[in-house]
C-alpha cells in the first residue's frame, strides 16, 4: 500500500519478503510542479516488522527501526535538461530565443515574416508549435514555409503539417527539436488595406513537453516598424477609424 503527504511517500509490504534477494525496485508516476526548483535530498527511513513474538499475555509485535540514509540520485540528462534524471528537479520550458521581423510595413504589400527560435527543452515528435497574434495576415491555409537549420543551411522544414487560422500558424513537428538547437522559418504574407498598431506575438508548443505562450523578445533588435504586422498607409494616404482601407489625406493634410 502507499500513502503520504508533503513530499513524502510511505509504503508498506503487504507480503514476505525474507526469501527475495538483490534489489527492489519501486516505480510510480507523479504529476509536476508548475515552478522551477532544484532537486532535493531524497531520503529514506522506515522499520522493520520481523516477527510477532508471543509472550503469556498475548503478543507483542516486535519493530526495528533503521536510521534515515540519502538516495543517491540518478545523473544524466533528460529531455535536454542538463542533470533532468535527478529526481523532482523541475524546470519551466522556455524558448531561449524567440525573435521575430518583417521585411515590408506598408498596407496591401508583400511582405516577408519571419521568425527565430530555440528550444530550452527537447520538443517532441507530433509536437505543436504555435506562433499567434498575425493580425491582419492574409496567408493561405496551408502556407508554405522557408527553413534554416542552426548551421545556416536551407532545408525542409521539420514539420509534418502548417495550418494558418484567424491570425495563428500552427506547425505539427514530423522530427524532434533539440534542447538548444535553432530554428528560422520565413512564409510570404500580405499585409492588410488599413494601418495598425503592432499586435503581440506569441509562441507556444503543446505536446509530451509543452511551452506556455510567450511573447517575442526582440524590441531591442528589431525595433519599431520590423515587427511583425505593424502596417503603416503609404505617404500621403491615411486609414481612418475603425481600421477601414487606407484612403487618401484630404486636402491640406499630410500624413508621412
């Protein structure tokens, strides 16, 4: 049987064991924090029951506890997580990197999208790796894309399935992506027939290891018009509110 709580797991035999020899092996399935932390000191303790020792009364049932001592805990990596086999060691999924550009913010122009990111953890075949927030996008609905591996090398892109619904491009993984490992994809869009402020970009992934939205970080590298579907009118032309197709200024009125 098992039981416990607090971190704490209690056993108990529910038969003889006195004729088994070598090791015992014990598995079981839990469920993870949702915070980072170290792994802790696993320890075990527990008393021992040997026999039922009569006595003229009755019986008395005869312990004997044996002192706590530490596990020593499994090493090695696991998912991409440097020392991930040492026991409740838990860490957040991220992407390290997740950058994000265009090539043309003008209403109603080809424009190019493009997209970075790395993985803190492995993710997965059958993975899905969503970026979301491409307002005004107009993408067909399976979009074809351009890859580069983290060498710099143009190749086919490791997914099985590209799917664009509303303003979300959704990738399904056909090979795994390695913790650490970089990734570019680049897909031809157009842009909307009206201005619009820079909408937020996110990524996240949903599998056997799962990464919870997280915005593009490359303000600072890709500043102002670069970001992805940030659409301004062509001069001389505004869009008036609501977003309606850019038309142009009345006259006497500029707009740069």
């Amino acid at each position: 049987g098992g039981g416990g709580g607090g971190g704490e797991l209690v056993l108990t035999l529910n038969r003889d064991t006195r004729n088994f020899n070598g090791v015992q092996v014990v598995s079981f399935t839990l469920q993870n924090g949702p915070h980072a932390q170290q792994a802790p000191t696993v320890t075990a303790t527990g008393a021992l029951r040997p026999r039922v020792v009569p006595l003229d009364a009755g019986s008395e049932v005869s312990y004997a506890p044996f002192e706590p001592f530490h596990a020593s805990p499994a090493s090695g990596d696991a998912l991409g997580v440097a020392g991930g086999k040492a026991p409740m060691l838990v860490v957040v999924p991220s992407f390290s990197t997740w950058d994000v550009a265009q090539s043309a913010p003008l209403a109603s122009s080809p424009n190019t999208l493009t997209f970075t990111l790395s993985p803190s953890v492995d993710l997965v075949e059958g993975t899905a790796l969503t970026i979301s927030g491409l307002l005004g996008a107009s993408l067909p609905t399976f979009p074809p894309l351009s890859y580069v591996n983290g060498s710099g090398i143009a190749t086919a892109p490791p997914f099985s399935l590209t799917t664009f619904s509303g303003s979300n491009l959704v990738m399904t993984l056909s090979d795994p992506l390695p913790a650490g490992s970089t990734h570019t994809l680049s897909l031809q869009a157009s842009n909307p027939p009206y201005a619009q402020p820079q909408p937020p970009v996110e990524a996240s992934a949903t599998g056997f290891t799962s990464i919870l939205p997280q915005a593009a970080n490359n303000l600072s590298s890709h500043p102002g018009f670069y970001w992805p579907m940030w659409v301004l009118c062509p001069a001389g032309h505004y869009s008036p509110w609501p977003p309606q197709r850019c038309v142009p200024c009345p006259p006497g009125y500029f707009s740069g």
